[in-house]
C-alpha cells in the first residue's frame, strides 16, 4: 500500500464522533491529568478576557479618572494575576507534554501487543509500510488530538465564551452588533482554510508519489539502467512535479489571501464598534476604556476562529488516525488457542494429515492443499520438493499453525494439533527459513534469540555444532559483530549457519529447514549440510529441499504438485518409478551432481543449476 493511498483515505473520512470518543477514552487512566489540563488552560484563557476588562478600569477609572489609588491597585492586581497566567502556562504545556506522551506510550504499547498475538494471515494481507504507520504517524496524530487539539478547542471556545460576556456585561447592544458579523467571519475563514488544506493535501499526495518514485529508481537503479528507462523516467517524473508546482502555486496565492480577507470583515467588526461606540460615548452610554476593550474582545474572537478549520481538519485526520488503529487493535487473530488447549510437555510423536484441505484467499477459496493425507513417523525426515508454487511451504506452515485447516485435521501424537495451546507448538518447533531473519544486534544476541537464558558458552557450543563458530571467530569483532539491519552485513550462508545456531541452542523438537537456492560458496555450504544433518537427527523433520544431498539422505521424498503428493518415497524407489521425479530429477538435480563431482564448478555455476 503506497503512501498515497493513506492520504486518499483521509479525503474520504468523515467526522466520526464514535471514533472521537474512543479516542478520548484513551486519556481515561490519566483523568486527574486531563481535569488538570482543561482548568489551566480555561484558567488562562479567561484570564486574557479579564486582563482586557482591568485594562478598561485601569483606562476609565485610573487614567482619566486620574485616581492614584485606584490605578495602583488595578496595577497591582494586574501584575498578580499576570504571575498567575504565566504559571499556568508553564503548567498547561507541561501537562500536554506528559499527557501526550502517556498516551503515545499506552497506544504503542497496546498495538505491538496485539500484533504480537496477530496471525500470520493478518501479516500477508496487511503491507508492513501500512502497520508502521499505525504505530508510527498516526499514534502521534492521536496523542497530538488528546492534548494539542483540547487544547485549541478549549482556548478558543473560552476565549469566545468569556469575551462574549464580558461584552455584553460593558454594552449589550454593541455586542449583539459583533455577534452579527461573528458568522461572516466564521463562513471567510472556514471556507479559506478548507481550500488552502485541500491544496496542501494535494502537495503532500504527489510529494509522496515524488519520494515513491525517488526511492524506486534509488533501489532499482541497476533495472532503470540496463533498461535504458533513464529518459521515460525523467518525464513521468516532470509530469510529477509540475503537479506539485501547480498545487503548491494555488495554496501560496489562497495563503496570501486569507489573511487580508480575514482582516476586511475584522475591519467592519471594529468600524462598526468605532462607530457605535463612538456615538455611544458622546451621549454617555460607553467610555473610552470600554470601546478599547471590545477592540480587544474582537481581536482575541478572531484568533480562535480563523484557525476552526485547521483545527477541525486536524481533528478529522486524527480521527481517521483514530479509525485505522482501532481497526487493528480490533483485528481477531484467525488463529487462537481454543478454550482448555494445553501444553502436553511435548509435541514428541508422529504427525498426520487428515484430508486436510486448505486456502489463503476467504473470497475465492481456491484451495492450495485439498484433501491432503500425509503420516510421518516420529524422527522420520521428509524432503518435499516440486515446482514452484506447488504447496510446500503452506505444508511447512501448517505444521507450524501459523495458518489451521480449513477442513480435515492435523494430528500431533495421534490428538489433533487445536487441542493443544500455539505455545506449546511453535515453542518446540525450530525453523531456518530459506532467507532467514536475523535482527539488528550482534551475533551473540541473534543466536541467543532461541533461549533467551543461554549461557555465552551455550552459545558459542550451539555455534560450533551449526559449524557457524569458525567464521564468527575470524570476524573483527567475533560473537560482538554487528550483523546490521536485517543481517544485511552478512551473506546468505552466514545468515543460515546463524540461524542454524539459534535453532541448536532452542533444542526443538521438530526441526524445517527452508534451504537456500541462492548461491552460497562451497565451504558454506558444506557446513550448512553438516549443521542440518546434525539437527535432523533424531527429530522429526520437514526439509523444503534443493539440494540433491539433502533429498537422497531423507527417509521420504515428496513431490508435491498443485496441493497433491505426486510421488512419494525413497531416492531409489522414485528414480526406478521413472515417474514425476524422475523427470524433475533428470531436469534439475542430475545436472546439479554433475556439477558436484566436477572440480572446476563454480559456486555461481551450482546456482544456476
Ligand atoms: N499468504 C498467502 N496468501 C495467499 N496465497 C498464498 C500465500 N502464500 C502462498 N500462497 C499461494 O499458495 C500457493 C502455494 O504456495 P506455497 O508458497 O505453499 O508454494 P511452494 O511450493 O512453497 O512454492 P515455492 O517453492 O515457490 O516457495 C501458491 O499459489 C501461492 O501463490
């Protein structure tokens, strides 16, 4: 899912006031800091409208009452009072910054929980760009709205409430007037701002295409090149950014435009107060210092109003922020421990399909496995092998549960596999995966990820019986080598032997290996064999093989074609069946042992093979 679809979403989102009130309910826990929070920032707004008023009284019954005491006393008053808003600045902006991030903490917290207990189904269907986002932008639009967005609203909505008041207290009349011409200036400046969004919405949709498109030609510069797309990129490009020139134009000259617009229809709210108030004062209904108050009521309106619309579009995106983590955090995992699964100690035993039929797709339901029958005995090593997309990884993941049989059943030690708790499953079963993931830390740490209580010495055993220990040892910084992002520092075979460590050190009960097709030199691979051979030992194990070493040494060779077993047995039974193996064989792995025995064969030559 590209970034501009996020931001197409957003157009779309409406003012959910569902949404809105889950999203308050996540400050529930931390209500003493949001009743807090509200009084300070309702104590200081009003106190902007209550300065204004001892402005008038400082002005009409100290200054031209020339009055000494009383304007001293006003003074004095004004001075305490300013000691009080400064002090309840301090306090709002402290109180924002804790809330918020009290929430951030608690939504973050929340979502890795929950995606932690999330199937593997949730993960295909769901790109990874659209749960970062979730975690990353949108949890803090949402902490934004609990305590930025409460704040704009209660400012504004007490600044209106108390100016409004205090006008009608010195002239109702007059403020009646100003309350007139309040809609106008709601309608210019709501209007205003909604195009100005919309046009910023538009920069940051192409601005994100500008980066998509950045990014692509970045990562794929090796294609752009040797396709010569060089020259039809720079004008899909062009036609790109002239987009973002011409939305970029349009939000500078409505910018431009507000502000004086804004001003017009402020201009008339004060014309109308000069003049009327004016009068007001000739025939004794107003003072001096009264119409430089509402001079100041209307310039404080007009804040809070002129910024509605930003703050409204605020509210929605966090809104719709609100939505798509809601959305997750409400995401069922497909597959969950049952009520009174168990952990049987051990998942020791032998393992049967039982007319299992499987799909990924809910909508179509084109099954990728139907009626699949399948019995391995407990220690038996089964090679599946077969055409690319033909099943065997699905095979490999439902032994794992991280997907459960549509129909049918899979029994561990003759009870089936949902009896038992996920836990006492996947915990007992190792995996090396054909690109296998190693994450950013050291080599130590990454091995140590399969039991989290081994010893550095149980570590580095595990190393030497994975056959990893001899490379880790002539890295700079052996078991303390960074393996990078992903593992990426490190080559594929390296990855393995590592990953091999980890599922030595775990001890699993059940062992799949997933080999790897890519090209690994020969030693590596040698000692990858040895390292597999040793873990297969006496476990029950599921080895999706490429290798033609690994196939002959299994108890069982499967060929697995379209969700069937086409061919099951030995090396040398399949080969005198002259059937479907016997022609993959011939395709694929003959040439392979040609190239094994022969001396001059390079790694890249057996890859290619
Ligand atoms: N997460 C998924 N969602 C939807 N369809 C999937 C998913 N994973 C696999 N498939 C489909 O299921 C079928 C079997 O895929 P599977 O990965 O099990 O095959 P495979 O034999 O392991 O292939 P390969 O050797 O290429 O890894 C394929 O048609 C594939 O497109």
């Amino acid at each position: 899912m590209s970034v501009e679809y996020f931001e197409e979403e957003e157009f779309k989102t409406q003012f959910n006031g569902q949404t809105l009130r889950r999203i308050l309910a996540l400050t529930r826990p931390h209500w003493r800091w949001v009743v807090g929070f509200l009084v300070t920032i309702a104590l200081v707004s009003s106190l902007d409208s209550i300065f204004t008023y001892l402005s008038k009284l400082i002005i009409d019954n100290g200054i031209l009452a020339q009055n000494r005491s009383e304007l001293y006393r006003l003074l004095i008053i004004y001075g305490s009072l300013g000691f009080v808003q400064a002090s309840g600045v301090f306090g709002f902006i402290y109180l924002a910054g804790v809330l918020g991030e009290r929430v951030r903490y608690d939504l973050r917290q929340k979502m890795f929980n929950h995606l932690q207990g999330l199937s593997l189904s949730y993960f295909s269907r769901t790109p990874v760009g659209w749960i970062m986002s979730r975690v990353t932008s949108d949890s803090e639009r949402v902490a934004d709205l609990v305590t930025w967005g409460l704040l704009d609203v209660t400012w504004g909505m007490m600044n209106i409430i108390t100016a409004m008041g205090f006008m009608l207290f010195i002239n109702w009349k007059l403020a009646l007037i100003v309350l007139g011409i309040l809609p106008i200036l709601f309608y210019v400046a709501y209007e205003f701002r909604k195009r100005i969004l919309g046009e910023f919405r538009n920069v940051r949709k192409v601005n994100s295409k500008i980066t998509g498109a950045f990014n692509e030609n970045i990562t794929g510069v090796r294609v752009v090149k040797a396709l010569c797309r060089e020259d039809a990129n720079l004008e899909e490009f062009k036609a790109l950014t002239a987009d973002m020139y011409r939305s970029s134009y349009r939000a500078a000259w409505l910018s431009a435009l507000f502000l004086p617009s804004v001003q017009l229809v402020s201009a008339i709210a004060l014309a109308a107060i000069v003049w009327y108030g004016g009068w007001q004062v000739q025939v004794g209904g107003m003072t001096v210092g009264g119409i430089q108050a509402f001079v100041s009521y209307v310039t404080f309106m007009m804040w809070p109003i002129q910024d509605l619309a930003r703050v409204f579009a605020e509210m929605q995106h966090a809104i719709a922020s609100g939505e798509r983590i809601f959305s997750m955090i409400d995401a069922v995992p497909d597959v969950k421990d049952l009520p009174g699964a168990y952990d049987p100690g051990t998942i020791q035993g032998d393992i049967e399909f039982d007319n299992v039929t499987f799909y990924y797709d809910e909508g179509d339901k084109k099954p990728v496995l139907e009626n699949f029958s399948l019995h391995v005995k407990r220690g038996e090593t089964i090679a599946l092998v077969g055409e690319t997309g033909g099943g065997k990884t699905t095979i490999v993941n439902l032994i794992c549960r991280f997907y459960e049989p549509k129909s049918g059943s899979i029994r561990i030690g003759g009870k089936d596999y949902r009896e038992y708790s996920l836990h006492a499953i996947q915990s007992r079963i190792g995996m090396v995966l054909q690109t296998p993931h190693l994450f950013s830390g050291t080599i130590r740490e990454n091995i140590r990820y399969g039991r989290l209580d081994a010893t550095d010495e149980e570590i580095v055993e595990a190393a030497k019986l994975a056959g990893a220990h001899d490379f880790i040892i002539k890295l700079k910084k052996g078991y303390d080598e960074e393996v990078g992002e992903g593992g990426n520092l490190l080559s594929v075979g390296q990855k393995q032997l590592i990953s091999l460590a980890r599922a030595v050190l775990a001890k699993p009960e059940v062992f799949i290996m997933d080999e790897a097709t890519s090209s690994v030199d020969t030693l590596t691979e040698a000692l990858i064999q040895r390292g597999m051979e040793m873990m297969m030992k006496g476990r029950t194990s599921f080895v999706i093989a490429h290798r033609l070493s690994t196939i002959k040494r299994a108890d069982r060779i499967l060929v697995i074609e379209q969700g069937k077993i086409a061919e099951m047995g030995s090396h040398a039974e399949l080969l005198r069946k002259r059937g479907k193996y016997y022609s993959l064989y011939t395709k694929q792995f003959r040439h392979q042992m040609e190239q094994d025995l022969d001396p001059f064969s390079q790694p890249e030559q057996l890859a290619a093979a």
